[in-house]
C-alpha cells in the first residue's frame, strides 16, 4: 500500500472494512469513512456521503480491517522506556533463567568501557530467579569491575553490586534516605537491595535528591532509545501517552526529539515534584504546551507498588504483619497538594494501596475548602485497593483514578498469594469506579505492565490472569467500556476529550488499524488483535512493513 499523500495538507478520504468511532451515545458508532484535513477528523459516515459533500479527494483504504481511535495510555514511562533501552533488557521473556541474565550483564560489561556503569531494567525476580532476589554479593560474582544496577520489573527497587554501592558512596552506616530503604542482611550490612528514594538517587534524575550519581546516557542513545520505545508503542496502536516522571533531563529529549521530527507520538508529561516551585514561578499552569507535547500535571508519590508489594494497605499482606510503606509524611502531602491546587495545575498522585488512597483523598479534599473557585480535575496514579467509602469520596472530589488495565492478566498470578481472593475484589476496581460515575483512565503503566493497550482491555473485560485465574470478577467490565478507557478516559485525566478519544468531526486523526473488531471476538482474543497501521494527526506514523529500527540495547558511545 502506497501511504504517501499527494495533498497532504488538504482534505483527504480515509476508509476501511469497518470504522468504530467510539462517538458518544446516540451518534452513529461505526462508519464507512472519515474525511480528514490537515490533522483533524472534519466528517464520518457513508463513503457516498463523503464523496458527494466533498467531491473529488483523494481516497485512501485502509483495507478490510477495523479502524479506532488511537489509543491513549495516560499513564507509562516513554522517557524511562528510552533510558532503559540504552541499557540490557532483563525481561524474563528475554532472560529466562539466572544463568541467561549472567549472561546478559557479562556481554554488557565487556562492551563497557572500564569501571562505567552497566544499568539493567526489568528484572523480574519471580520468573527469573525463582522468587529468590539477587543481592549484591550475587552480582559481584556476575560483574564485578563495573558498577551495576538491576532495575525491577516493577521500578520501585532494585539492586546495585558493590562498586554501584561504593561509587554511590552508600556504606553499612549510611542512614535510610527519606522516602526510601537500604537493604541490609541479618549483621545490619548493605545486601545491595535499594527501595523507593534510594533506588530514584541513582536511577530517576527526575527525582533524585542527590545530584546525579549515575552519568545520563548521551543524546544519541536516548534517542535511539526514544525510537525503540515509540516503535512500540505506535505498533500497539498507541497515539498519546502520559509519560508520568518527567523531569529537566527528559523534558530536555522530548524536546529534542520534536525539534528533529523524532517525536512520532503525542506527549502528555507529569512533571516531578521536585520541579513545582520553578513551574509555579515560571507561571505555567496546566495544559501548557500543544498538541504534541504539553504539562498534564505534577508527579508525586505517596506509597510503593503493588507489583513490588509494598504500598500502604490497612489490611497486612497475606500471611504477614506487614502493611507496606508510606513515603512522604502527611504534612508534606497536604503542603504539596495544596500548592499544587492553587496554582491551577493538576497534582497526578501515586496511591496504591487503600490507606495511601485515603490520605491523598484529605489532602485533596482540604486543597478544594481552601481554594474552592479551582476547578481542576485531580488525579490519583493506580488507586489500586479501594473501599466503598473510597470510591464514594472519589466521586464526591471529582477526582480521576488512573488504575492499571493490565495487571489481572499481567501480575495476577503473584498477587493472588499476596493480596488475597477477597481483596482483589477490590483491586483495580474498574467496574465499581465507573457504576459510581467516575471518569477512570486506562493505563499500563510500562515497564511495569504491558504497554499492549488491547491486553488490558482484555484484562479488564475478563478478570483472567496468564495461568487463566479469575481474579476479582465483580470488576469486570464490557468491551465498550474498556476501549473508552483508552479513550476519552485516558483523555478526561489529560483535559483532551474534546480532541482525543473520538473518530469525530473536531478531534485528532489519530488512529490504529486493527486486524479484527475487538467488539467480536471472544474476549480472551483481544489481546491477540494485530495492529496493522497507527496514524497520528492524519498522517501514518507506523506500519507493520515499516522496518524497525534496529535495537538499542547494545551500549552507544557518545
Ligand atoms: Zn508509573
């Protein structure tokens, strides 16, 4: 198929085997056609119809496959996802076993120049190592003449050997930092094992709080990186992200990469807490930015992760007296929030488990009785484990959860034995949320969940996780449902449903061209729809015969 366009900029006719435009109810949902101009959606409908309004134009057919709104992620990591493709992917699909993963961060050091750091992400103790994590003694024996970092699959821990340690200038009387946890064996030693804050000074710039310890990959890597994880993206029909830490550094890539034309996808970005103060001085409020790259709101944290089992739960883990861990102190959290709320920005908070929910909710909820003319929509990153008192105060705030999507199917087979049958009735409550009539965003959070949008549509509308457990199936919702949230859900926590979201005359051209309707296949099926073709601002950004680019994880030297 020929994709360039001869008027590129004039009104061109877009059809295909089915078009579902996710309209609001009572307009038509599928159509024929879409006449596009420029980067906007201008009508749907019949190709007849089209064709008479506008006369001669040239067609473009997409072929017998079903066309969507591109998909909106409205939470994941595109600027982390291009950092840890300049370094070694320790998937567990990639690395299988420990002596696969040995392998892997030997090959790296051996291309590393001496005594340079070799970082590492996704590593997945679960799969990889048995359950057993590696420490710090495990790694020396791996790769001891450089520094190493492991980055957990769930990015809120991960380890570092001993020359990391030294050069980080972390030593067994080295207190915990604020907000984070040095892991340390029986004898009160550092084992290497490095949670929360004290993962983020080494391996976040965004967020660390001690100047930079790790050298940040050059230019070049990262955006080879940035073309690796966009490439992703785009070939899971993916049109906009919220890239949910962003700080100078990765504000200076997505910069650059859209100065030399190599931002291929739309760019929402949280900022990081840390940068509150300069945004506020700065006189930026929320939305500033265009289309392509924009301020969606401020980052912070409140707990740990679910994958990594340590947010801050009421209930202890299974079989344990453990309720995970709070990381900033309540004062701060209302300081923040409410500096936040009267700037007119957006705070985009991390709240996993059901405590850190509820102290997130009195911060918010204080912000709004001291500013009550702001009307800004606030977010709550994951709001993982809820309560039906939780849902009705998030109704009652206004405020927009930002659940995984994939985490039934992705992590349900390790949360199961860690949260409990009855608790993930009330996890990732997708179902209950929207009953109660609040606007949920769908998300993967990548790296620490699929970044495929069609799984956790799959996630949500069957409950099924990879062994195929059922897990909390009273949060099951129907296929409509869970395409919206990666539609104008996602869209409503950016502010951008009037432009995203929708095949409509008014929003984006920004499309994926599936190889089936999700709407009919068996439910189990939809994550294994192909996607053939992602347009972005009516022009094709991905196709399944683009050639990919070749992968970045082989260090560059720049
Ligand atoms: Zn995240």
């Amino acid at each position: 198929m020929d994709l360039s366009l001869a008027e590129p900029e004039g009104i061109r006719i877009l059809r295909a085997g089915r078009i579902r435009t996710m309209a609001r109810p009572g307009e038509p949902a599928t159509a024929e056609a879409l006449a596009v101009a420029g980067d906007r959606v201008v009508a749907t409908g019949r190709l007849a119809d089209l064709r008479d309004d506008f006369g001669r134009r040239p067609e473009i057919d997409l072929g017998d496959g079903c066309v969507v709104p591109g998909f909106v992620d409205a939470h994941l990591h595109l600027t982390m996802a291009a950092r840890q493709a300049a370094g070694v992917d320790l998937s567990p699909d990639v690395v299988a076993d420990e002596p696969a993963l040995a392998e892997a961060l030997r090959g790296a050091a051996a291309v590393t120049t001496a005594g340079e750091w070799v970082m590492a992400s996704r590593y997945d103790h679960m799969r990889t190592t048995s359950g057993r994590v590696l420490d710090r003694a495990a790694l020396d024996r791996i790769v001891g003449e450089h520094p190493v970092l492991l980055v957990h699959i769930g990015a809120h821990w991960g380890v570092a050997n001993s020359k990391a340690l030294e050069l980080a200038g972390l030593t067994d009387d080295t207190p915990d930092p604020s907000g984070g946890l040095l892991g340390r064996d029986g004898d009160g030693r550092l084992n290497g094992v490095l949670h929360e804050q004290a993962l983020f000074d080494l391996a976040y710039p965004s967020l660390a709080q001690r100047g930079r310890i790790v050298p940040e990959p050059g230019l070049r890597s990262l955006l080879l990186g940035l073309d690796t994880a966009s490439d992703a993206f785009l070939s899971a029909g993916i049109t906009s992200v919220g890239d949910a830490m962003v700080g100078p550094d990765e504000l200076r890539l997505l910069q650059q990469a859209r100065s030399r034309g190599r931002l291929r996808l739309r760019v929402n970005a949280l900022i990081t807490h840390p940068h509150l103060d300069h945004l506020v001085a700065a006189g930026i409020t929320d939305g500033f930015g265009d289309d392509w790259l924009r301020i969606g709101g401020i980052k912070a944290f409140v707990d740990g992760a679910v994958a990594g089992r340590t947010c801050w739960v009421s209930e202890p883990f299974e079989g344990t007296h453990d309720h995970g861990i709070a990381v900033v102190e309540p004062d701060q959290l209302h300081e923040l929030v409410r500096k936040v709320h009267a700037a007119g920005l957006r705070v985009a908070v991390h709240a996993n488990g059901d405590k850190a929910i509820e102290l997130l909710l009195d911060a918010v909820h204080s912000a709004q009785r001291a500013f009550p003319e702001v009307g800004t929509r606030h977010r709550i990153e994951h709001c993982s484990v809820v309560t039906d008192q939780i849902v009705a105060r998030i109704a009652e705030l206004k405020m927009i959860p930002v659940p995984f999507a994939g985490y039934v199917y992705f992590h349900g087979d390790s949360l199961e034995g860690w949260y409990g049958s009855d608790r993930l009735e009330r996890m990732f409550a997708h179902g209950q949320m929207l009953a109660a009539g609040i606007p949920v965003a769908g998300s993967s959070d990548y790296p620490c969940g699929p970044y495929e949008p069609l799984i956790g549509v799959q996630s949500c509308v069957t409950r099924r996780s990879r062994s195929g457990r059922v897990l909390g199936p009273s949060q099951r919702i129907d296929v409509e449902q869970a395409m919206r949230l990666f539609g104008t859900g996602a869209a409503f926590a950016a502010g951008e449903q009037s432009v995203k979201g929708r095949l409509a005359p008014g929003f984006l051209a920004d499309l994926a061209v599936l190889d089936r309707d999700p709407f009919e296949v068996p439910p189990d099926e939809i994550g294994a729809i192909g996607v053939r073709q992602t347009w972005v601002g009516g022009r094709p950004a991905w196709d399944t015969n683009q050639p990919r680019h070749a992968a970045a994880s082989a260090p560059t030297h720049d």
